[in-house]
C-alpha cells in the first residue's frame, strides 16, 4: 500500500472520533480540506466504515505546525497530510496533562467522569474505550508509539512497533482499521537537530513572550 492508496483508504482521518459520541470531552471537530470534502461526505452518506489514523504528539501545541499557520516552522509531511485528510480545529482537553488528555480523547469522558484526573493516573476498572466500541464494529484498533494510559483492561490497543506499520496497515484491505500513533516527541530532553535550519534571529515570537536570546533559543 502506497501513501497514496493509504491516505485514499483513510480519507475521513480523525472524523469517525471528531463527529461522534466518542469524541474528547468538550466541543470536538474536524475540518475536512476542501479538495476532499465532496468524496468524504459521499463516503459517510454510503455508510461506509472510514479508516482512521489518528497522530499525537507530546507536548506539542498546535500552533507549532505548518497547517495551523506557524510562520516558521517546517513540518511539510504533516502540512500535507492536513491538506489531503482531515485535520482538528475545535479539540480541547478538560486537563493539560499528558496520561489525562490521553484517557479523556480514548474515552470520550471528562476526567473526573473516568477517574484518570491526577498525572500518572488510570480510569476507573470497567471503563470502556474508543478500542471496544471500534472493536464491536468489526475494525482493528492498534497503537504505536507511547501509552501512558491504564489498566490495559480499558485499553486494548493491538501494540505495533513502528517498523510494523505498514504491515498493519495492509493486513487486511477489507477490514477497517483505526491506528493511532503517539510520538515521544517533542517531550524533554529536547533533541535539537540541525540548529543552521532556523535563524534564532527570524524567529516570530508569540505576543506574551519577552524577547531574549533564551526565549528565541
């Protein structure tokens, strides 16, 4: 399977989580882009099961992507996949942190509803996911990347390492699948790459920062 093919396959992205009860808690939606508006809404009319590939980075704001206006920025990949699939506009979290914000959007409940409120924490035994509602309607739910959620019970993700992707991904054409991959990154230790690919000096700065060399670092 092709990129192509594979963003073709997927082309409602996030939306079967965005426009459904599954939803993070709070008002939760997609924008489809433009080009593909037409074929997805004809897809959801036909009742066809839509793939679902869901990407999360860690400690990563929305305004540090290309395809939600950062001026500086360079994240083409994700710039383009935004542009051919669906990207969230309106997706909240009841709790700005990490193994909360995880467990609300697999559960579509706030945090003091599942249990999972403190960091570090786990939903109540019996709560049920995104996974088991999926699982009911015939798709393979997988994860790779990061976790951070408890007890597996709740959470029965199919684990895929990374190298296992494509893999998974073409298993079984005619079987739906929801794979959400959880990056690592850009959490502390921050890994610097090529400091020649941004000029410290040409960076924009949001309005509440000072300008400094450490900030612009």
């Amino acid at each position: 399977m092709n990129r192509r093919s594979f963003l073709k396959s997927a082309g409602l992205g996030a939306a079967a989580l965005a426009a459904g009860p599954l939803a993070v808690a709070g008002r939760a939606s997609a924008a489809r882009a433009p080009a593909r508006a037409p074929e997805a809404a004809a897809g959801a009319a036909a009742g066809k099961q839509p793939n679902v590939l869901l990407i999360i980075a860690d400690d990563q704001t929305w305004r540090d992507n290309g395809c939600y206006g950062n001026p500086d920025v360079k994240t083409p990949n994700i710039d383009r996949l935004a542009t051919e699939g669906m990207r969230f506009t309106h997706c909240f979290t009841a709790t700005a942190m990490c193994a909360p914000t995880r467990q609300q959007l697999y559960t579509g409940m706030f945090p003091v509803r599942n249990g999972a409120y403190p960091n570090h924490s786990k939903v109540y035994p019996g709560t049920k996911s995104v996974v088991h509602h999926l699982k009911a309607l015939g798709y393979r739910v997988g994860l790779s990347g990061k976790t951070h959620f408890g007890p597996p019970d709740s959470f029965p993700f199919e684990k895929v390492a990374a190298n296992k992707v494509p893999e998974f991904l073409a298993r079984d054409p005619k079987q739906p699948f929801m794979l959400v991959v959880c990056s690592h990154s850009p959490h502390l230790p921050w890994s610097e790459g090529d400091a020649a690919a941004y000029d410290p000096a040409k960076l924009t700065l949001a309005g509440n920062f000072i300008d400094t060399p450490e900030a612009r670092k």
